[in-house]
C-alpha cells in the first residue's frame, strides 16, 4: 500500500464517520490518485518518445468521481474506453468530449448509434460490426466514423532464438488471417469509416505473446496503405495488472501452504477444504490455482515500459522502435492498473461465533455487513488481507478475554445473505486479534473490478454507497460519488 491510500487506513475514527453515517458496506475512493496514475503511464510514452493516448477501461469501476478527474486531465494524452451503452452515455455526462472516448467490447445497435452519432472512435469486434455501423451511417445521414479493427489469434512464429511464440484463442475481435476480408470490407465502406488504426486483443499476460501481435499488426498497417489507407495508431488493450502483494516470498509461501493443505499434510487453509482448482489424487497435487498473481514483480507503467522494450519476435527490434520508425501512436486501455491505490472497502463486523467442531475446537466466523457482491475477490482470485480497524473508544483486547481475543487469529470471513455461499473469502483470513461487533474490517485496493463488479441487490440488501475523500493538510474531507466534481468552489458538496 501506498500513500495516500496507506494513510487513509490510518485513519480509522475517519472511517468509523463515513459508515456510521452511509452504512456498511462502504466504498471509499481517491480521485486524485487515478490522475498520478495517468501521468506515470504518460511518463512511459515520454520516455519512449511515443505519442498516443491512455484510455481508462471503464468497465473496471462504476464511479463517477474517477471518471470526472480523468475528464479533467491532459485532454491529448487521457481518454477513456466505454464497452456498453451505458458506460458510454456515463463518459460523455462526466464531461469527455467525444473525440477522447473509444468505443470496444461487443456493441448492440443503440451504442453503435449512439457512438456514431457524436463522433466517438468506435474499437470494431468484428465484420459484423463494420457491416452494421456502416449501414446505420448511411441510413441516418451521419458523419464518417474513425474506426480501428481489433485482431485476435495471431499465428505463431519462432523468435530470435527459436522459440516457437504461440497466440491462444478468444472470442473477442476478429482472428488476424482473417485481416484481408476485413480490409476489403473497409474499402468497400469507406464512404461511411475512416480506418486510423489497428488493434489487438489477447487473453494472456505474456509479453512475448503481446510483442509478437505488435509486430503482426504493425505488417498490417503496412498493407492498409499498400491499399490507400491511412492508419496511425495502435492500439495494445489493456492487462498491465497489479502488484496486490509486495513481498514475493510471501506470496510464494502460502501458495506452497495452500498445496501442502491439500494434500493434507497441515492444516487447512480454506473454508470447507476448497482448493482453488488445486486437488489431491493419489498423493500429488493435480490442478492449477485459479488465483490472481499476487505478487508481480512488475505491472502498470512497468509492464508497459517492459513491453516497449522487449525485441519484436522476427524483426529484433524494440517494439517502441518499430512505432517510431512509422510514426505511429500507441493507445493502451488499462482498467486495474489505472485505479491501483484509488479505494478501499469497508465493511462492518456484525457478528462473531465459533462453530461446533469435531474436536470441540471450531472455527470463527465473523459476519460481516456486506456480501460477496459488494467485495468481489473470491471472483477475480484476488486475496487480499482486510485491516482490522476497531471501534473507536472501545477498550482494548486483554489477554484474559476469550481464546484469540487478544492475539492473531485464523477466522472465515461470511456475508450477510442467507446462502452457505455467501462467503467474502473461501480461504482463512488471519487478523491480529479476534474482531468485536462494531469494528470495521477494510479491503484495501479493490478500485479495480473488486469494488462494485459484482454488486447486486439480492434479498434486498444495499448495495455499497461509494464516497470521494481528499487529504487536507492532516485532516479529510469527503463527499458522495456522484457529487463529486474536479472543481471547487464556494458551498460545493465536500463534507
């Protein structure tokens, strides 16, 4: 954790305020934070030498704070991308001009109208796609719309040193074989779509997957002007990830502890025995852990400086090289990585009881007033350790208390819907102490796809209010979510 999400968490009385306030659960975010994240991106280009823009995968969080403090930044170098109706009528109402929205993802015809209509880029999945946005322009009158085609399924190639690259399947964009069909069909509605560049869409983290689809798309920028065509970006998509844990060895260590549980050599570690897509068949652990890598020893920015640098497959250039030398732009699309460190969320603990065990131990269980919706980490396989912060005036855990009140404590994070499947983490938590009623437990970094991905309101429970805070001086203000504007003036909505 970093600042100044780190001391936010220091600020426990702070957020005891906000949820006593707005109930539990609560989401807490930092638009100041999503902007200095921009701006590190923007250091890579700088470094580089490269021109293009950074655009915001809204799908990652609902808020209209991030959204407002991205529309608010360096015009030329942020935009954001939109992959629904909605999200696209959001980015608009948050103050994006039309020619910094991109508009991806599978498109129904209201947000292929909507998108031609004010003049957004339109990312195109697919011939389909092209066939029918070219249709609706000509039936509406409308003006030519900038277009890029996102290729998937790149053929393998061996690099430098003879390694065979490989390019897995996804149902996203158009497979890149398929790229002459695509480009006679631009020709054909040129009338109607203005090709400015190529994109690429790859379900991996592999660099040297994502360097080779570089590579291929730039060749095929060099057949669209073979054929009059005038592309000038391309753009890479998103998956730059983050560090959720620092500590490598950390990381290493309760992977390894997971295996051993498995195979029932300790403890368990998780709820029921579930194993994450790990299982014991005969003795061996057999599987793979459907769980996010933790620890990364580089993402964000890094990951992109790292992708620039890596040599392309065939040509043993840089691929920052290979865009230079054409004067291409490059876009990206991060969507966790741009909000890493931007919220938090919270939730009240409700109730704390042991279970009847068969050895009369038991385990803890300790509710909490939010639900696996409001909190998604067990969807994304992301483990992160919630921070115990206690109630404020509370007196402080002794060592005469019941077993694990004062000492760390293994305990089974539930939710507040009545499912046995309603659990916030499978796996068990440990705190430093046995939580009270009233104490709050925050899951620190869940701006990305954790914080409201999922939310719902199942068995009529609420859904997670979300509020912007900003630190002054050594105290915060805050105001709700939808209030928030980067502006400010006299009576605005701080509190």
């Amino acid at each position: 954790m970093e600042p100044p999400l780190s001391s936010l968490l220091d600020a426990g009385p702070f957020l005891h305020s906000l949820v006593d306030a707005l109930g539990s659960p609560l989401n807490v975010l930092l638009p100041e934070r999503v902007a200095e994240n921009a701006e590190r991106f923007r250091a890579v280009y700088r470094a580089h030498h490269l021109a293009g823009r950074v655009y915001f995968a809204h799908k990652a969080n609902r808020s209209s704070a991030l959204v407002r403090r991205l529309a608010a930044a360096d015009p030329a170098g942020v935009g954001i991308d939109v992959a629904s109706l909605g999200e696209l009528q959001h980015a608009l109402g948050c103050g994006f001009t039309p020619e910094r929205v991109m508009a991806t993802g599978p498109k129904g015809p209201e947000f292929l109208w909507l998108a031609a209509r004010t003049g957004v880029t339109v990312n195109l999945d697919s011939r389909g796609e092209l066939d029918q946005l070219a249709e609706m322009v000509r039936k509406y009158g409308l003006h030519r719309v900038d277009v890029l085609l996102r290729l998937s399924e790149f053929e393998s190639v061996r690099d430098l040193q003879g390694v065979r690259v490989l390019s897995r399947r996804s149902r996203f964009g158009s497979p890149a074989g398929d790229v002459g069909e695509l480009l006679s069909a631009v020709e054909r509605h040129r009338d109607t779509v203005e090709l400015t560049g190529i994109a690429y869409h790859l379900d991996t983290t592999a660099q040297a997957e994502k360097a080779r689809a570089l590579e291929r798309c730039v060749s095929v920028m060099d057949e669209c002007r073979a054929l009059g065509l005038s592309p000038r970006v391309l753009d890479v998509g998103g998956g730059f990830g983050v560090g959720y844990v620092a500590d490598a060895g950390e990381w290493e260590r309760y992977t390894t502890a997971l295996s051993e549980a498995v195979l029932g050599t300790r403890p368990p570690l998780t709820w029921r025995g579930h194993g994450y897509g790990l299982r014991n068949e005969g003795g061996t652990v057999r599987g793979s852990a459907a769980l996010y890598p933790a620890h990364r020893p580089t993402a964000g920015p890094g990951y992109l400086d790292e992708l620039l640098t890596l040599p392309a497959p065939s040509l043993g250039r840089p691929s920052a090289t290979l865009l230079l030398e054409h004067l291409y732009e490059l876009y990206i699309e991060p969507g966790r990585a741009l909000v890493d460190q931007c919220g938090l969320s919270v939730a009240r603990v409700l109730d704390v009881r042991r279970t009847e065990g068969t050895s009369g131990s038991g385990e803890y269980l300790v509710r909490l007033g939010m639900n696996a919706g409001d909190v998604s980490l067990e969807e994304h396989g992301v483990l992160v350790d919630p921070v115990l912060l206690p109630r404020p005036g509370a007196e402080p855990a002794g060592e005469g208390g019941p077993t694990g009140e004062g000492s760390p404590v293994g305990v089974h994070l539930v939710g507040n819907l009545c499912l046995e499947a309603d659990l916030i983490t499978r796996r068990t938590v440990f705190l430093p102490r046995l939580p009270r009623v009233g104490d709050l437990l925050a899951f620190a970094n869940t701006a990305g796809y954790a914080m409201d991905f999922h939310a719902h309101h199942a068995q009529r429970q609420p859904v997670a209010r979300t509020v912007a805070v900003v630190r002054e001086g050594d105290s915060w203000r805050w105001c709700l979510d939808e209030e928030y504007w980067p502006i400010t003036h006299p009576g605005g909505a701080w509190s």
